[in-house]
C-alpha cells in the first residue's frame, strides 16, 4: 500500500467527521436564510407539504455534497503536498 493512502486514512476520517458538522451547521443557517423555520422538515413530519420537505432534502444534499468534495479534495491535497502523491 502506498505511504500517501495510508497517510489519508486518519486525515480523511477526521475531516470527514468535521466537515459533516461544517456541513450541517452551513445548511441550517442556508434554511434560515431562505426564509424557512429554524428547523428543516424530515420526510415524515406530517404538518409540512410536499414541497417544503422535498425542498429541504434537496438543498441538505447539495450542501453535505458539496462540503464533503471539498474537505476530501483538500485532504488529498494536503497528502500530496506532505508525501508528494496523490492518494487516490
């Protein structure tokens, strides 16, 4: 196995667990900025619409996606810039 894969692993469990928290604090505060409740629906609350649950899934998927791109490509490029490889 490569030392740059190895290398990743812990930095890429880390930054994974710290991006999820990134992730969900930015899509909280993007639900608030749109005009939304405090709290976004989950699919099974039954006093929201269609709409506003689907919208809401929709936008935490976007958001956690593109969070999670950026942390791991950061991560990989932090290895690269310590081992010289990329760790894919």
């Amino acid at each position: 196995m490569q030392k740059s894969k190895i290398l990743y692993r812990p930095v890429g469990m880390v930054s994974g667990m710290v991006g999820g928290m990134l992730a969900g604090a930015a899509f909280r505060r993007l639900w608030r900025l749109m005009g939304h409740d405090d709290e976004a629906p989950g699919p099974m609350d039954e006093e929201r619409g269609w709409q506003e649950v689907l919208l809401a899934a929709a936008v935490q998927g976007a958001v956690f996606a593109l969070v999670k791109a950026a942390v791991d490509r950061g991560g990989a490029t932090a290895v690269r810039r310590v081992t010289g490889t990329w760790p894919g």
